[in-house]
C-alpha cells in the first residue's frame, strides 16, 4: 500500500546527529552502564547512523577516561566526542583518549555564573576564546556550549557566541539547560543567533517542561545543522530530547534527512532500556508498546481495512523497526477478533464470534488484561476446536537460592512427548527458571515482556505473571498463570506461552 505523504518541501535539507546518551543520559538518577555496556550502546548507535557520539566525561574519573578511550578505539563510523570544562587539564584528558572532537562548554548565565564559577562576563569572554584555540591547536573539530544559554542575556549570549566563531569553534551549541524555552521562543533564538555567527549552530534540550523535542525541531527549523538527543530521552531530571521522536518528526513530517537508518530506532532503543533499568512506557511515541496498537473496534476495523485511517501513514511500524498489533480488552470489535484468530486458523461463526466477543469484554470488563492465550482458550471452548495437546508438559521444578548462592534452576519436561532435563543459572529465582525454559525450548524464543501484579495482599498474596515471547519472525505473542508462588507461576506462564507460540507455528504449517 502506497504511504500517504504530506506536501513537504523536496529540497531535502540534512541534520546530523549528535548523540549524548552515554553522557548525559548516563547521568540520569540511578542510571550507570559499564564499560562493557556503553561499548555496546556505542557501535548500536554508529550502526543506527548517529554522525557524533558523546562517549563520555573523561576529567571525571580515570574509569570514565578509559571508557572513552576504549570507545574512540573500537574503529566506529560515527566521531567519538568527549565533554570537557574550560580548563585545559579537562582538555587533555579529551585528547588523551584520542576523540575526534572536544566539547568544551562555560556556563553564561548570571545565575550560574554567579553560583558556579564566580567570572564576570568579560572573564567569561577571555576564558572562551582561549580555550577554544587551545582545543583548535590540538585537534580538528570543537564544540562549544554556552551553558544555559536560555537564561543568558540576549546580548551577552551573543558576544560569547561571536567570540566561539571568533576563536575557531567548529560547531556552537545552545543549551536550553533548564528546559525553560518553548518553540516559537527558540525559533528566534536560533534564527538570531545565526545573524550573528558564521559557526554552525546545535542545539540541547531538556524536558523539564515537556517540550524538549518541541525546541529541537523548532531550533532545526529556524536553521540549527545539529542537534543532541538521548535514546529514550535519557538525563538529568525530566531527561532530553528523544532520538526516535526527533528524528521521525524531521524524517516523516519536516522532510529533513537525519541519516538515520530509522529501522533500527525500536532495537536501540530496547537495549539501552535493558541496560539503563529504565522501562519503555507503552505509550512512548514511536518505540512503545502500544505506538502501533489497537484495541478500540472502531480503530481496529479502519486500521485493517487501512492502516493509514488511524496511524500517521508517514511512519508505518516497519519504518522504525516495530509490529503492528491488534490487542484485546473492553473496547475489542469483531473485525480484530476475527482477524487475530484467522491468523491462526480459526473461523468461528458469526454467533460464535459474537459469543468469544462477549466474554472478552466480560472477562476484561472485571479488570483483568486479556492475552492471546486466554483468546484461543476462549475460542476453542466456544467452538468445541480444542484438542487439548501441548507441547511442553512440566513434570518437575526445583530452584536452589540464597544470599551466598548462584541461583540455579532445574526442570523436567515432556517436550514433544520426549522427556528433556536442563538447567540454568540467572540473577534471581525467576530468571534463572525462565532461562532453563527456554533452554529446552524447541523453537528460538525470546523474553519481551515480564509483569507480576498481586491479586490479593499480604505475604502470601496471589500473584499474577504476564509474559510475552517473541519468535524469530518478531511475532508476539502473551500468556499468563497465577498462584502463590511467583516463581512457580512464572515457570508456568512461560510454559503456557510457548505451548502458544509452538501450536500457531503448527496451524500456520498445516491450516
């Protein structure tokens, strides 16, 4: 089906991308990668097609100096770029790891002016153009910020700003450190700026207000060549500009080409959530959950007759590297329904369907989240389909824990009738259950989603486990069990899930 395209101007202009999650982002409340971890997230994000990675902070610590060493060694497509001070042993330390550019950045508001660094303006203007020429003596590409630009006075700001381009800077960024602006008041920043200064300009946004993507865009609109982001909007306090969503606004809406091989946004994006700790909310925009699902009737019927009635058209899923999905609850239609069981060779009747609808909504309708797997039990009850067969029959369970032990899981089951025995190690009971599973599982499968809610209180609560597989097609596919014991429920909902996944496989094969 033909994209629907919005009327842009076809001068494509292009925006690079300068990428700080390894740094700023790092610096989000609770957030700390390894050595091992931020290499990862770097040659992810070179692979995405990011044209500057902020490896790091290398005066703060000789680990961070190895860090970004490491990084500016690995042989990357994008340059490698280290944060320094205005101070020349912050300098070194950048070109001791061999970056390929020095961000060096001084702080231009009166109120951190004041509070951080105690320099009057004229200091301010000295000490810039100082330490940009040092930069430029040693090393081709420099970047400065002025920190806080938003809250700088408007002239002062710009006499920094002229004193950068002055000096040598190859590129000047503008902070909204605070994440005070809104668009139409960085437009003109931006716009002014540029009066002034011959530098290409970039830009930093932060989301304290919620308009940090609002800011970049307007900011590249007004004429800014770059602008930094972080993946899932990573960073102190309310975090930065997204990547994902800033980009796919320049790519799908503005028509500005970034370079970013967008189909690769929703992988990044997964792992650094699994390194960070930080979840994606389901509702994030463009790499969530739920940013290509539906469950409302109205919407599931346009969105299988077209996807583009209640999707943007210019960014489909498989743009950014994501499913679509139909999902189930309380507002499901009939045409959803039957189409997520005709996937599957199922084909009730009209009453039939009628009959599976009412109790989904019945059964959602009490609070509880409807899974695929509690679809086809429904299904085959209303239609007399089902056979009762299952692939994985768990014949027995034992998990070995404690504070001076490696947890350590054991399982015997019958697999395709065959009894197979194996074991696994994990960070924690139920991990080291869900490892030993999958271990023995006939099919390459792996974890997308795990949720436990209690369903009662106390220390003996009822718990519920909702787990969710994904095939090596990128096919999901979710089950659940429930009992008082967490780790036992886990093992079955595991279970539950790939006797699923193995009996659609088989469905498809022979409809």
């Amino acid at each position: 089906m033909r994209r629907i395209v919005f009327s842009v101007d076809n001068k494509k202009r292009k925006v690079t991308i300068f990428d700080t999650t390894l740094r700023d982002g790092e610096q989000t409340p609770g957030v700390s990668f390894t050595k091992v971890q931020k290499c990862a997230i770097a040659g992810e994000l070179s692979s995405l097609g990011v044209h500057f990675i902020e490896a790091g902070f290398p005066a703060s610590s000789e680990s961070e100096r190895d860090t970004v060493r490491e990084i500016a060694h690995i042989g990357l497509n994008s340059k490698i770029c280290g944060l320094s001070r205005s101070v020349q042993a912050d300098v070194d330390a950048c070109l001791d790891c061999d970056v390929d550019m020095v961000h060096v950045f001084i702080p231009t508001s009166e109120v951190q002016r004041m509070h951080t660094i105690r320099k009057s303006p004229e200091e301010v203007i000295e000490i810039t153009g100082n330490i940009i020429r040092y930069v430029r003596d040693h090393i081709g590409l420099c970047m400065f910020s002025a920190m806080d630009a938003t809250r700088t006075d408007p002239q002062f700001l710009i006499d920094v700003c002229k004193a950068a381009d002055d000096a040598g800077a190859t590129i000047i960024n503008v902070p909204d450190t605070v994440g005070i602006y809104t668009p139409n008041r960085m437009h003109k920043l931006i716009t002014g700026l540029l009066s002034h200064v011959q530098c290409p300009l970039d830009v930093h946004c932060h989301n304290d207000f919620g308009l940090a993507v609002a800011n970049t865009v307007a900011a590249v609109n007004a004429g800014a060549s770059q602008m930094q982001v972080t993946v899932n909007g990573m960073g102190e306090r309310a975090g930065n500009a997204d990547l994902a969503q800033s980009v796919m606004i320049l790519e799908s809406i503005e028509g500005i080409s970034t370079g970013i091989k967008t189909e690769h946004l929703v992988p990044v994006s997964k792992l650094v959530s699994r390194y960070s700790g930080l979840s994606i909310p389901p509702i994030q925009p463009v790499v969530g959950d739920n940013a290509f699902s539906h469950e409302s009737g109205i919407h599931s019927h346009g969105v299988i007759a077209c996807s583009a009635t209640f999707e943007p058209g210019i960014m489909t899923p498989e743009m950014v590297g994501h499913k679509r999905r139909l999902t189930l609850g309380k507002h499901v239609g009939r045409h959803a329904v039957r189409q997520m069981l005709e996937e599957v060779h199922i084909h009730p009747g009209d009453v039939e369907l009628d009959q599976i609808v009412d109790k989904i909504k019945f059964i959602s309708g009490k609070g509880k989240r409807i899974t695929d797997a509690d679809l086809y039990e429904i299904a085959d009850s209303v239609t007399g389909t089902a056979n009762g067969s299952r692939t994985i029959i768990l014949e027995d369970f034992a998990v070995m824990t404690g504070n001076h032990v490696l947890p350590t899981a054991s399982v015997r089951a019958l697999v395709n009738g065959k009894k197979e025995t194996y074991s696994s190690t994990g960070t924690g009971p139920v991990d080291a259950a869900l490892n030993a599973i999958l271990g023995m599982s006939p099919f390459r499968v792996q974890l997308k989603e795990f949720r436990v809610e209690a369903i009662s209180g106390g220390s003996d609560a009822i718990g519920h486990v909702t787990i969710a597989v994904e095939d090596e097609g990128g096919s999901t596919f979710d089950a659940s069990a429930s009992g008082d014991d967490i780790v036992l429920a886990s093992a079955e909902a595991m279970i539950n899930a790939l006797n699923l996944l193995y009996r659609i496989r088989e469905q498809k094969k022979n409809p």
